[in-house]
C-alpha cells in the first residue's frame, strides 16, 4: 500500500516442464541481479532480469533454482473459483455459491441466511454459464460500496478529500495513492472481515497527507483506525488466502 510507482515491466510468460505454475519474465531497466519470487496472488513464478542480461544467463539461473521454486508453490493455496456449491467468503464469513438459473423478479445476486447447515448462501441468477463473472462483478460492487464509505468517514477525520476511488485486481498491493489524491484498491478487501477493509481504506487516505511511511502517516492512521494492528496481524497472517477465490 503505497503511492503510485513506475510503470510495470514488460513481460514474457514462459511454460516450464516439471512446474505446475507458469514463469513470468519481467525485464527490468533498473535491476542489477537477477531475481525469484512465487506471486500467490497470479499464482505464477516471477523472473525478474536486468536489462542486458542474456538470455541463456537467466534459463541456467532459473534451471539452478528449480527445487527452490517448487517448494515454494506447495505452499501456495488450492485456488477455489466462482462454481455452483463453493465456499467463499463475504465481509470474512463463509457463504456457499448456489447458481440458481433465470429467476424473474429477483436481484442478480442475493443472500439467503439460514440455511440448514449454518452457511449463507450468495444466489446467482441468469444463465450458469455466466454465474462466475456474475458474482465477481457483484462482488466488485461490494467493495467498492464498501471502500466509498470508509473512506469517506476516514477522510472527514482528518480534513482530506480523496478525488477519487477505483477498485481493481490488484496483484502486488492491497491498495494505493497517486499524488494527485485518487485511490485504489483490491476488491478482494471486501472477502476479509471489515476490519480489514477499514484499515486498507484508512491507510490510504492517510497517504493524501504523508507521501511516505513515516512517523506521522503511522500517526494519522493511528488516529482514524485505533484497531490497525490487529488489521496489519489478520492481512500478514491471512491476507494471501483471499487471492485464492476466483482464480
């Protein structure tokens, strides 16, 4: 979570026997090594190489590190996708997926509370085909209806104005701020409990104040989100897990 950056690198995907995860090679102007890391989030292989690295440089490098990078993906969690039956979670409670057909008269998505076995369901309707990016586009809606609100109340706090807020898949953040005040987020925030979202809402507004990570954004946050720690414990501890839904 931090303010807009550079753009991202070129990248070249690459299939590799013997890994169950695509490689993503990312040529980076101003890296001076070359470097591994497992994305959960695009559950992928990252490559990052300097600008004049050769290639049969990075194929030995990655080659050496095979093992590295397999044990790592065993650590990376099942994806669960948006099918009929699943279980995800809303504002951090379980619901079952139940797709439901055309239904007249009904919203696209609803939730029905008190189901025999303790979960709620979220009931898609229209064709199942269609059931998945349905639901995600609910989901999108969620957050954003969520993310509004709290940065509203947070802003208000402490005499900031957010311009405006998007929400996205972000890959590498949870969410971010430019410096001309607009916002953005993951709509994944809107799976974690509420706490979550707030502290993801507050700490952004916080930086249309404080461009950096200094004593006094942690003062700002501190004093729009009492409960940040306790958030920043749930995101490090848990937060990984919500890039598994909908993959």
């Amino acid at each position: 979570m931090s303010r807009s950056r550079a753009k991202t690198p070129p990248v070249q995907l690459l299939r590799v026997d013997g890994l169950p995860a695509p490689v993503e090679v990312r040529r980076h102007p101003t890296a001076r090594r070359l470097t591994l890391r497992v994305s959960h989030s695009a559950r992928a292989v990252v490559l990052t190489i300097p600008r004049y690295t050769d290639v049969r440089e990075a194929d030995r490098f990655l080659t050496k590190s095979l093992d590295w990078i397999r044990e790592r993906l065993e650590g990376v969690p099942d994806a669960v996708p948006f099918a009929d039956g699943a279980v995800v979670p809303l504002r951090g409670n379980g619901h079952i997926v139940a797709f439901a057909g055309r239904r007249r008269g009904h919203a696209v998505v609803e939730i029905e509370e008190g189901r025999a076995n303790g979960l709620p369901r979220l009931v898609v309707s229209g064709a199942e085909e269609h059931g998945a990016r349905r639901l995600r586009d609910w989901l999108i809606g969620e957050a954003r209806r969520d993310l509004e609100e709290r940065v509203d109340v947070h802003a208000r706090r402490l005499g900031l104005v957010a311009k405006r807020i998007a929400v996205r898949d972000q890959k590498s953040r949870w969410g971010s701020c430019t410096s001309d005040g607009q916002l953005s987020f993951s709509w994944r925030l809107v799976l974690a409990p509420p706490l979550v979202l707030d502290y993801v809402a507050a700490h952004e507004v916080a930086h249309l104040a404080e461009m950096n990570h200094g004593p006094r954004f942690w003062k700002l946050v501190q004093q729009t989100m009492p409960q940040l720690e306790e958030a920043k414990h749930w995101l490090r501890m848990h937060g990984m897990q919500l890039y598994r839904y909908g993959a």
